[in-house]
C-alpha cells in the first residue's frame, strides 16, 4: 500500500553562525511517521524563504539544486522499499539517505563473497558440480531482483517471506522451471540466508514456512523383468549397446556414474577365494567402497578393456550424452520408466541387494554412503516391493492352509 511521502526543510536558528548561516534540518514523512534530520548543508537565513532559498544568485541556486536531490533521493529510496516490504517508516527511508545502509549486508553481494569461497575449495573439499549449482542459482535470483524490482540488489532486511513466494512463482511461471529444480534453486538460496544468519547479518530465517512443492517421486529401480528387456532387447546401433553396458555394470555394482568413468585397473584386487573386488574412495564425497564383483560386471571389464583410453577399465560418454542416449535405449525396450543413469545404482541397492535378503549395513558400505539413512532411502522402496510380493503369496498359499473348525 502506497504511503504520502513529504520532505520539508527548515533552518535550526537558534545554531546560528557568525556568518550569518544556520544548519539546514529535513523533515521526511512516510504516512503516518516522522523523522528529522541534518542535510549537512548551511544556508543564508537571510535568503531563506519558506523552506528554501530566494533568488538567483549561484549560493541560492546551489541550495536548493542539493534540497531537490534530497527529496528525489528520498522518493526513490521508498519506491525500493516498497517493492520489498509492505510497512515503511520514515526512519528506514532516511537510514538510506544518511549512508547508514551502506554498511549493511546485501543479499546477491553475500552469495557473490559466497560463491568465491566455494571456489576456493573446489578440488579440496568441494566439487565444481556443486560450485556450478550456486552460480546457476545466483544468475537466476539475480534475474529475478532485477526484473521484479527493478534493483541490483537488496538489503537482508527487506527480505519477508513474500519475496520467497514471488520467486517460487517466477521460476515456475515465468521460466518454467520444472518443480526438481525450483527445489535445488530455493535449497541453495536457503543454504546463504543459514549462513548469514550463523555470520549475525540477520537473526531469523525471513523464508520461514515455505517449503518447495517437490515432484511427484518416479520409481527409480528398473524390476527383474526390465532388467531382461534391457539384456536381451536387440538394440538400434553399437552406440547403445555400449551405454547399455555400463548402465547394467551400474545396475550390478552400484557405482555412480563418475566413479566408473574414474575407474583403473589397479583398484581391482583378488581375494584368496578369488572374488575379483573393486576398493576405492566415491569421487563425490571420498568415502571408502568395497564392492565384490559379480559374473556380469567381470565379463563387461573384459568386453572393453582394451577400448578404454588412459587405463581406464570401462569406456564411457559423457553423463549429458549417456542420458539422453538411454531415453532412446529405454524406448526401444519398451520399458516406460523415466531412464537416467543414476537409476542403475537405485536398482542395484534395491533389486539386486536388499531385496534379494543383503543387510541394510553391507549395501550402505559398498554404496559408499556416509549414513544409513541414506541407505534408507532405498529401503523404502524395497518396502513397497515387499507389500508387493506378500500380496502374490498370500493369493498363491490362501487355499492351502485352513483352520480347523
């Protein structure tokens, strides 16, 4: 709701100098509140004539030019607040005109310092994956500042959860953004209001109470069933086949996609029984993995390895190309399911492992998973496939047991 905003000036007499001049005072009103405050200018009090100076004379004429910039400044600084907070005092308008919000924090010049940071730790704690993800999301807050409000940047203390709303709303409407991504976009923008508020810029969360809407959860394991359509489907060109390939030694070992591109020869070792193991640290987070190889795992190392450059076991496409390759894989299968690469690790905890009996423990270490509820993330699926399975035998036995009556 717009306000009345006036800026009169006047002269504090009773400071009157030898010269003859009297600090200029300014009166700004914002609806219903006042303040008063030094312009840090002099004026004649002989010149001065209803809350300016009288004449052309260039002492005059430079007066009231600096009067006229102090109210235009004044008008515009509540046109900025106001297209971030619904309630202006006066005190917040002159704030800004006094300089007092220069020292305070901004919100797109944090995620900047932020983001440089986060560049510093990139090969040592940090991967350039995530670092992309932040620049991502500050190019589009800062799209959206600059579009809805017409501002380079805003102060944290102009942010109310209504900012939240509109930006969710942007990003769904204007950009159309799917839902997954409006989640990792306001996730990152939640991870910088956490951080200034453990800095003391601000000492509440202003977003609090909003939460993303989050997609609909595809099932993201491949069943047995499509496991064989995926091995026994002839395929529509050597391409395929070769993606196919790394998907099913995903599918049967549970490594992420970068891990395998990262795969040597000498992190494979033979235990004494002769279980061919492969014993690495996960790229992502550098968590030690050990993972006893299966029939179909050694006999795709040994269809490729001597097709992989740089002695690497497994030759591989890029992750962008891969998944856009198993779209076309997964239609010719006729399997319905949304494909990408990371579903050949959900298969492996959840078809192959856990629902086949294996402890919730052993998968979560040769997943590599810091924390078992992670692992449970998986579990849950197994669950479902559980209920799934009871309700099969239950149609299959229910004749053959009675009760005695």
């Amino acid at each position: 709701m717009n306000q009345e905003v006036k800026v009169s000036f006047y002269l504090k007499k009773n400071e009157m100098k030898e010269d003859g001049t009297s600090p200029v005072m300014a009166r700004l009103t914002v609806g219903k509140s006042e303040t008063t405050f030094s312009t840090k200018m002099n004026a004649p009090t002989s010149l001065w004539v209803s809350g300016r100076a009288t004449g052309k004379s260039r002492v005059a004429t430079v007066i009231n030019k600096q009067l006229d910039e102090i109210r235009a400044n004044a008008l515009s600084y509540y046109q900025e607040l106001s297209s971030v907070k619904i309630s202006i005092t006066a005190e917040m308008v002159k704030n800004l005109l006094l300089g007092m919000a220069c020292e305070q924090e901004t919100l797109l010049a944090y995620f900047q310092k932020f983001n440089k940071n986060f560049e510093k730790r990139v090969g040592v704690n940090r991967k350039k994956g995530s670092l992309d993800s932040y620049k991502y999301a500050l190019n589009k807050l800062t799209a959206f500042i600059n579009e809805k409000y017409k501002l380079s940047d805003i102060p944290f203390t102009a942010l109310v959860k209504s900012f939240i709303d509109k930006y969710d709303l942007y990003l769904r409407i204007e950009c159309k953004i799917e839902l997954g991504t409006i989640v990792l976009l306001t996730t990152r923008l939640g991870t910088i209001i956490n951080n200034a508020i453990a800095d003391g810029i601000i000492t509440a969360d202003p977003f609090a109470g909003y939460v993303a809407q989050r997609p609909i959860r595809r099932q993201k394991y491949l069943t047995k069933k499509e496991i064989d359509k995926l091995m026994t489907t002839p395929l529509t060109c050597p391409k395929h086949y070769l993606i196919r390939d790394m998907f099913l030694f995903s599918c049967y070992t549970g490594m992420s996609f970068s891990d395998m591109r990262e795969l040597t020869k000498d992190k494979l070792s033979i235990a004494s029984d002769g279980t061919v193991w492969i014993k690495n640290k996960r790229e992502k987070t550098g968590v030690k993995y050990e993972i006893p190889l299966m029939e179909l795992p050694l006999l795709i190392i040994e269809r490729y390895q001597d097709i992989a450059s740089k002695e690497r076991l497994l030759p591989m496409y890029d992750n962008r190309e891969t998944n856009i390759q198993l779209k076309q894989i997964a239609k010719t299968c006729g399997i319905e399911k949304w494909l990408t690469f990371h579903c050949a690790r959900h298969t492996y905890a959840s078809e192959i492992t856990l629902s086949q009996g294996v402890p919730i423990e052993t998968v979560s270490k040769m997943l590599g998973h810091t924390q078992i509820t992670t692992t449970q993330i998986y579990a849950k699926i197994t669950d479902e496939k559980i209920d799934e399975d009871m309700k099969t035998l239950d149609k299959r036995i229910s004749n053959k047991f009675k009760f005695t009556i």
